[in-house]
C-alpha cells in the first residue's frame, strides 16, 4: 500500500487562505520522534499523522515543526477531509479520531467539516500589568480557560493593526494568547499567538474557539456564531455552542497530493 502526502487548506475556501497541515496516512505505526523530524522537515503549521484502528476509527497525532500537540482543529478537519475525499470513508459516515485529548467525533455537512470538541469556556481574570504588556493595544477584559489567555480589543481595526509581546508571552505558563474583538461582518474575530509551540501567529485555530464559542456566546445571547480568524491567511469558523460540547465548521480544500518517500518512515 502506498503511503501518500496531502497538502490542504482547512478553514479555507482558496489557493491563500484558511491554516495548511499535511496529512500522512501511515501503513504501520512509527516512533514519536520520527514523526516529529518530519513535521519539522515539512514545516507547515501542522503536520497530522492517521494510522487506523478499526472500521472509521482513527489514531490522529498533530505535529508542530518543533513539537507534538494535545489538539489541533484544522489538523483534524484536515485529516477527515482526506478520509473522505479519497473515498477510504463513505461521506455520509462520521469518523471518529482517537487522540491525546479523547476521542473526536468528525462529520460532513452542508457548511464543510464539522468537529465536535469539548467546550474549554474562560474564567474572567485581571488585567494586570503583565497582561497588559502582552499587547500595545488597550485591553479591554482578560480571561484564561485551561491553556490560553483571552484578552479582548476595542475593534476589528485595532485587532488588525495589534503588536503582540511574544518574548513576553513565551515566558508565561499557557500555550499561547487569543486577542479577541467585535466585528461588523462577523459575529466576532481573532488572532492566536503561541511562540512556545513555535507558532508565531496561528493562520486559523480550531481548538481556540472551544473558549471563544462560550465567550461570545454569552456576550451576544447566542447559540450560532459565524467567525474569522485575522490573520494573514484569515478563515472563516461556523460556531454552534452547546454548553459541554462546542462544534465548529469549516471548509477544506486539498492542494497536492503526492508520494512520501516510505524509506523515511
């Protein structure tokens, strides 16, 4: 059987938007430190990895170019979008990722790819002098769920035009930074920095809107939420929240696909 290299855009609708990954079908188990020296040679945002487990089950792991990750959105739609595409899954069947967050259940549906990850909602916190520093903009609220801090902005423009603190943020104990602010086309928007993991700014993150769904979900009175991230890619999320559960909705193209070169693995 050969192995084959797919290079996708997720949350995305062209050739230059949405958050790239490649995704690796592999015959066989291979050892973590394989997969990461390939992520780092491939260096995109995310490469994912799928071995499978049995009928529509999945093994799914999520390399950055320079470390593993617990969880990782557009590397899971990614990763079901192949499945489905290259006819190794029927559409109409949901597939279910084994991961190191839990189990992920994926379908498809008329908007694209919908996840079903579990809700991360924020606790509010101060805005402290360090908060404040991680950005030069003013902060209007801060909060933190499990492993980000979510700060929100006057507007759109100000988000746009924002200068994150990244050596200060890669000292402080969460994974990465959500600045966060209304918008007039979309519900809201965001952008997502994490330089611990080697992420600069993230094109398009999934598993940020597991904190941002509660988030704005109380602020405008609403179960559906449409988003984009701005970033230099920019994607587009459809948000249905539903308290424990978040599912979130994009779409997927694929670019290339091609043969890796199985003596590397």
């Amino acid at each position: 059987m050969s192995t084959y290299l797919y290079r996708v855009n997720a949350f995305s609708q062209d050739l230059t938007s949405g958050n790239p990954a490649y995704v690796i079908q592999l015959t066989s188990p291979i050892h973590k430190q394989f997969m990461q020296a390939i992520a780092k040679e491939l260096n995109l945002p995310i490469t994912a990895f799928l071995l499978e487990q049995q009928c529509n089950v999945y093994e799914l792991r999520w390399f950055t170019p320079s470390k593993e990750i617990k969880l990782c959105g557009h590397g899971t739609l990614a990763a079901a979008h192949i499945l489905w595409e290259e006819g190794i899954i029927e559409d109409q069947h949901p597939i279910t990722f084994t991961t190191k967050s839990g189990h992920l259940k994926v379908e498809k549906v008329e908007k694209g790819v919908q996840l079903a990850f579990s809700t991360d909602a924020p606790t509010p916190i101060d805005i402290t002098s360090t908060i404040q520093k991680l950005v030069d903009a003013p902060i209007l609220k801060a909060a933190q769920n499990s492993d980000r801090y979510i700060i929100e902005v006057a507007d759109e423009e100000l988000l746009k035009r924002l200068v994150p603190n990244l050596d200060l943020l890669a000292t402080l104990p969460v994974t990465g930074l959500v600045v966060t602010s209304p918008s007039t086309k979309y519900d809201f928007v965001s952008r997502y920095f994490a330089p611990r993991i080697g992420i600069e700014e993230d094109f398009v993150t999934g598993s940020a809107h597991c904190g941002l769904a509660p988030y704005w979900s109380q602020r405008l009175n609403k179960k559906q939420l449409y988003a984009f991230q701005s970033s230099e890619r920019g994607g587009e999320l459809f948000i249905y929240y539903q308290g424990d559960l978040t599912y979130i909705t994009g779409k997927v193209i694929t670019i290339y696909k091609s043969h890796f070169n199985e003596l590397l693995l």
